[in-house]
C-alpha cells in the first residue's frame, strides 16, 4: 500500500495492464479533422461525448482519449455524460495498440469547463456527469462552473474515478443556494471510489471546496492529495453532510473556510428529535495528514456538527484560526457531536486543540438548541492534554514540512493496536510502512504491546536520513551564525542557561511600523557592521501562559531597526523560513526553533537596535532566546513600558543567508552521519546544494553532474520534504533562480522571475527541455522516485531526464 505519494499520482506512472479490458475500443483526438467513425486512431472521433454515445450503443466497451484540451461544455452546450459500461482512459498519444503503452504523465488530457469563455461567476454546467459502472482514468478536469459539483456531480451514482486531478473549479451559489462541491458532489446515495487523484485549487461559494457527499454518499477515497482548496462556509476541503464516507491515505493541505478549515462533518437529519443519532455521518479518516489549513472562526482543521467521524492515525498540525478570539479550536465540536481520535497527534497551537460546545439554549427559529458535544481520544498526541491518559508532549516532527517523527519523540511505540475493524483494519502507514515496528528498540513492551505508533507515519530507522560530516548527528551550537556574519550573538548550547524573553503583539498594520505597540517587544543592540544588512537568524521558544510548549502558530513576524540613540529607522513585516533545531530544553521539553527572514530593503546601519515581534496568536507566544555572547544591554518593553534584560538576545546579521540556507531551512546545522539532525539539508561544510564547498548544484560545477537539484542532502533517495519542494514549484506556477544561491536550499525561488542564469532543476525536462516550470509530467517523474526508494544518474539508458527509478547497484 503506497501512501502519500500516491496521493499525488504515482498510479499514473505504474502499468495498468491488470485492469478489465472490453471488447470494443473506441478512439477520441481532438486534433483529428474531419473527424471519423471513431473506430481506429486514424478515424478517431473529435469530442470524447461522441465516444461515450458510440461505446454505450454497442453495449460498452473504452473510449481511449488522445492528448489535448476537450471542451465538451462549450461545444455540446451540457455536461459530458458517462455512461454504465463505459470506461474513459486518457493519456494517449494517438498511436498506442494496447491500453497499457499510454503514458498519461507525458500526454495531458484535459476536459474543460466553461469559466475561460462565460466568466467566473456564471455557473454553466459540470463538467462531467458521473454513472454507475463507469470509469474514469487519467484525465484533468478544470475551469468548471456549475452551481453543484462544478467539476463533476455524481447523482445516486458511484463510477471509479482514479488518476485525476480536479483544479480550477468553482460551485457557484445563486441567490444564497447552492454553491457545493467545487471540484466533486456526491449526491443521493452516490458513492463513487476515488483513488490517486489531486483535488487542487477548487472553490465553493458554500460548502466543500474540493469534494462534498450528500445523503447517504458513502464514497472511498483512498491516496488522494486535497491541496488549496476554499470552502466558502463549510470544510475548505471536504463536506460530509449525513453520509459514512472513507478517507484513507490522504493529503489535506492548506485548505480553507469559515469553519473546518479541511473537514465539515455534520449529521442529523432535521425530522431527528434530539438525541436520536441513529442515521449520523460517522466518516473514517485513516492515516491521513491534515496539516496547515485555516478557518476563520471554528475548527481551523475539523468541525464537527451533529455527527461522530472516526481520526484514526492521523496527524492533526499546524491548522490556524484567523479570526481568533481565544477558544475556537483547531478540533471543534457542536450539537452532540462525538467525534472520537485514536493513535493521532493533534498539535496546533490554537488556543484551545479540542473545544466541546456545552449545551447552548438557543431558541429554535435560531437553531436551537445546541446539545453538548463530547470528544474521544484514546491513545493520542495532544497539546494541552486530553482526558483518557493522552499524551501531552511535543512529537518531535522531523520539521521542514515533514511531518514524519524523529528518533526521540514520544509517540514511538506509544499507541494501541489499529488492526481490529472499529478502527478501520489499519495495517500500514500514510507511507506503507507496516504498523508495529518496534521504533524504540525495547520490544513489546510500550502501551498495549503492539508498538504501534501515533500519528500517520510508523517510526523506522533511516526514516531521518543521514548527514555527512563526522560525529553521531548531533546539533552543534558551537558556531550557529555562519562566517560571513555582518554580526552575530548565537544562542546558548543545550547545556548552557537559557533564558526566553517574551517578543510577542497580537496584530500588526503597516501603519504601526515605526510603533511596537501593544503586547511585548524585546531588543538588543550590534555594533561594527560593515555592510548592508540583508537577512536576519533569531532562535526561539513558544509557550502557552501556563508554561507548557505550544506549536508555532505565528506566520509572520515584525522587524525593526533602530539607530545607536534608540530612533526608529525601519520595519519589515516578514514570513521567516523555520527549522526545528532538534534540541529541547527544561522539564517542558520546549522545542528550539531557528529562523531567518529576507527583508525587503537592505539596511545600511553600522550600529543600532534591532527589535523581532512575533504577530498573531497570544496565546502561544513567541521567546526570543538568549545568547552567551553581546555587551549585556538588552531591554524588553510591555505595553511600551521599559524593562532591562539581564541576557543578550540570539541573532545574526547578515548580507546574505549563507550556504545551505533557505525555505525549510533543514533539520539541523550539526555535521553528523547518524539518524539525527545531521548535516543532511542544513548548512554544514559538506555536500550541500549551495554555492559552497560541496558537489551539489552550486556555481563552477556545470550543468551535468550525477546529483539531482531536488535530492538536496544527495543521498540518491527524494525524501518528503524534498518532494514537497517540487511541488511547491508546481504549484506557483514556475521557478527562477535566487538572485544569491546561497539563500534558498536548492538555489531556486518559487514562481515565474528573470532569472534563468543558473543551471536548470533536473526536474525541468519535459517536453522539450527547460521551460523553468514544473509540469505535471515532470511532478509525476519525481513522484516516481519518491515511490521507488530512490533513484541513480543514468545518462546512457536514454532516459528523458537522465535518471533512473532505484537505488544505485
């Protein structure tokens, strides 16, 4: 079973010789004229409706689909209508005898609404209609505009979707209604099987931005990536509205909605008395990572309503409330809900994790009213704690994006056994790694025995990677400003007496630059700079008020330089990139983070103050960490009243970020070869990517070298986050290269720039070579890697790329 990257599409790139194959063929390219009977390439039908029509009227058979843009909206005025004993596959290039010679990752075959030509607020039609008995395989479905299910409305019907991506659609609401499913709706007993398919960057003006099931619409999806996605009410990602669907190995990432950032649960059906839950929506989500979505109000990552839901192994992080007043939480739950968590880590740092609504007595034209919600965990991960013998510890994510778990966090062997059927028949990982694996080395001896991890990944050795320097992988704080500091005060090393001064303001408007305003700031002083100062690196803690670690939850901190006499002289709001350094400190175990932000208008100051304030949640605030070295004159203010800091503050000054450094800036800056946080993407003096010392992508080397630009710690192995690096660039639509090699991982910088100077990523290859954009064939390409365990340089085997799925011989 393959895990999140086949969620991403990995089945595309696999031989599908096993599926069932039909007596009749019929054949659809676009780019035919005139077109034909459909009978054979060469007579190949124009539009993929007269393939469905001519296949459903000889008793059914597959309708093979040549590359290219099919509007079947536009030209036939309604929606493409599959039909029962119909299966449409696309990815061919024309010429193929044998349904498994198609290459769907190389021959993009789009079906396309209508938002290019009626606008984007006029709903038109879906794109496809679904049926019973039907497939359809390897196609892009965009741009749709309908008031339900804008890219395709399945109506008590249940066809096999697999290999799709759905992006770019919009369910419109009219008048206040409608607006559901902006890429998918499940309606009326529709339970459709959906496997490795990306929903991305779809829209609904109410409910369920990327797939919604309505009515008893018990679809199975399984290794699907739901990425992007806005729900304009109800669950930025999915709507589950009365229906028992089934969510396994899934990616929800960075959707969101006023409420459910990524899921919008709700159940009771309205002739209902109170009470009664006999016909709820209880939807299993298994191994999924529902990580980084938002919500304006409730539930930044779940919201539950008259319903129960089943989180089994899933991880429950990063997920933030925008509009925070202090108890929304990122789980929130209403009206008898009940929805119950085993074996997963929920760690946001919202104010509160899990919030139960008590019984409300609102009126009835108002709703009401509103019965008490009670939660269930049983074997979890949860910040602040829950009842039930839960844990209460940071679990010591890898960091950079990656959600796997380190070799010392708590949620190793620490949950239940997951195999019985209540909980889904969990066997494996998000990954496919077995359950079970005995991560800390004590034997059965953990929790009930069984070894099974918290959370969506099961801890195995290598699962970290390993360095290259010498030594075990431990962080070294020896020398933690690089050598081309303009300045620097480094934080203290594990040993040493930490202190953690609170920099903290709950909101920030461009009008305040000059003002810290009100909360807590804190500033310290540097001297003998000699040139423009470019980037900043700080470290620093977060803390609940209580005194127990949070999350991070602040996207965004505020800048601010002063001259020697304490005169205001500029201020950035800035998204530093953030690297948990691997160490902890005191009984609360507090994660030290390292960050480092561009600003964006270098600052000429030989000497001054220097002032870094986290904004947003003041819940979970933000410790800036002292340093060992500096003169001792530090200050910090509340409420703009002053106060002496007995410490000097952690930070350094820089006119450029160094070697190695970046977005995600790695795992650690220690030059160890073990499983820790070794040298692996951080900034050591060994094999990186940067313009260093090393043999990866940096200036002199050339453009054909055996590394691949995404295997950043050159290990012949695509890990997580380097993945994610990739589709990062796929997703902003392009890449350039950074202006100063040094300041990102890879050298490269997110969406389309000037700047092609540098060598291409190997990635950027097809069809034609560089275009400095990632395509999906070429996404799909490193997917490919991902999914193989590795891969090697092979420039004699013709391959498009010169690389090779597996590990070297």
């Amino acid at each position: 079973m393959n895990g999140i990257a086949r969620c991403l599409l990995s089945g595309i790139l696999v031989a599908l010789a096993a599926l069932p194959a039909f007596p009749a063929v019929w054949y659809v390219d676009v780019d035919r004229a005139p077109s034909g009977d459909g009978t054979s390439w060469e007579q190949a039908f124009a539009t993929v409706r007269d393939g469905v029509n001519a296949a459903a009227a000889d008793g059914g058979g597959e309708v093979w689909v040549a590359a290219g843009v099919y509007n079947e909206v536009e030209t036939g005025g309604q929606s493409l209508i599959m039909a029962a004993g119909v299966d449409l596959f696309g990815g061919f290039n024309g010429s193929e005898v044998a349904r498994e010679q198609r290459d769907p990752s190389n021959n993009s075959t789009i079906l396309e609404g209508t938002a290019l030509s009626s606008g984007e607020n006029t709903p038109v039609a879906s794109v496809v209609l679904g049926a019973n008995n039907a497939r359809l395989d390897g196609f892009t479905i965009r741009y749709g505009r309908a008031q339900t299910g804008a890219g395709m409305f399945n109506f008590s019907a249940s066809p096999l979707v697999a290999n799709c991506v759905f992006e770019h659609n919009r369910a419109i609401a009219v008048s206040g209604t409608q607006g559901v499913g902006g890429a998918m709706f499940n309606y009326w007993f529709s339970s459709p099987t959906i496997t490795n398919c990306v929903f991305r960057d779809n829209v609904a003006d109410v409910d369920g931005g990327g797939l919604c099931n309505l009515k008893e619409s018990e679809s199975i999806v399984t290794d699907c990536a739901f990425l992007n996605n806005t729900g304009g009410m109800h669950g930025g990602a999915i709507n589950v509205n009365k229906s028992n669907a089934v969510f396994r190995n899934c990616l929800i990432l960075g959707n969101t909605a006023e409420r459910g950032g990524a899921v919008y649960n709700i159940g009771r059906l309205p002739s209902q008395p109170p009470g009664d839950q006999t016909t709820i929506s209880d939807p299993y989500f298994i191994n999924c990572l529902i990580v980084e979505n938002s919500a304006l109000y409730e539930g930044a990552a779940i919201f539950t309503f008259e319903a129960l839901g089943r989180y089994i192994h899933c991880t429950i992080a990063n997920n933030q409330i925008v509009n925070s007043t202090g108890q929304e939480g990122a789980v929130a739950n209403l009206d008898e809900a009940q929805p119950l968590f085993v074996n997963s880590i929920i760690w946001n740092g919202t104010p509160v994790e899990i919030r139960d609504f008590p019984f409300l007595d609102f009126p009835v034209e108002e709703g009401g009213p509103f019965y008490a919600s009670t939660a269930t965990a049983v074997a979890c991960d949860i910040l602040g704690g829950w009842p039930g013998g839960n844990l209460n510890a940071p679990p010591r994510f890898i960091g950079g994006g990656n959600y796997q778990l380190r070799a010392d966090s708590p949620c190793i062997d620490a949950g239940i056994n997951a195999s019985l059927p209540e909980y889904g028949n969990v066997l494996d990982d998000l990954l496919g790694v077995p359950r079970g694996f005995d991560g800390d080395g004590l034997g059965a001896v953990t929790s009930d025995g069984s070894d099974y991890d918290i959370g969506a990944y099961e801890f195995a050795d290598g699962a970290e990677g390993e360095g290259e320097g010498e030594g075990e992988g431990e962080y070294d704080l020896a020398d933690v400003c690089p050598e081309n500091s303009l300045y620097g005060q480094p934080v203290d090393g594990p040993e040493g007496s930490w202190a953690a001064h609170i920099s903290n303001l709950g909101s920030y408007a461009p009008e305040d630059a000059g003002d810290p305003g009100v909360g807590y700031v804190a500033f310290d002083d540097f001297q003998g700079v000699s040139a423009a100062i470019q980037y900043v690196r700080w470290w620093g803690f977060y803390l609940m008020p209580d005194g127990d670690a949070c999350a991070p939850t602040q996207a965004a901190f505020v800048i601010r330089f002063y001259d020697q006499d304490g005169a205001y002289v500029d201020g950035f709001l800035v998204e530093p990139w953030l690297a948990d350094t691997g160490v902890v400190y005191g009984a609360a175990e507090l994660p030290l983070y390292r960050f480092l932000a561009e600003i964006d208008t270098p600052i000429t100051l030989d000497q001054g103050w220097i002032s870094i304030q986290a904004v947003g949640d003041v819940a979970c605030w933000f410790h800036w960490a002292s340093s060992p070295l500096g003169n001792g004159v530090a200050a910090q203010f509340y409420n703009d009243a002053p106060g002496e800091i007995a410490t000097d503050l952690s930070f350094c000054l820089l006119s450029d970020a160094g070697e190695g450094e970046g977005e995600g800036e790695g795992e650690g800056e220690g030059e160890g070869e073990g499983e820790g946080e070794g040298e692996g993407e951080g900034e050591g003096e060994g094999e990186g990517e940067g313009e260093g010392e090393g043999e990866g992508e940096g200036e002199g080397e050339g453009c054909e070298d055996p590394w691949h630009s995404a295997d950043q710690d050159q290990d012949n192995v695509i890990q997580l986050t380097e993945l994610l690096r990739v589709i990062q660039f796929y997703n902003s639509g392009g890449f350039h290269c950074a202006d100063d090699p040094g300041s990102t991982e890879d050298g490269y910088v997110p969406g389309a720039g000037d700047n092609t100077d540098c060598c291409p990523h190997d990635s950027d290859y097809a069809p034609a070579g560089p275009d400095w954009s990632i395509g999906l064939t070429e996404l799909l390409r490193m997917i490919q890697f991902y999914n193989s365990g590795g891969f090697h340089y092979c420039p004699d085997d013709g391959t498009e790329d010169g690389f090779c799925p597996g590990q070297p011989a």
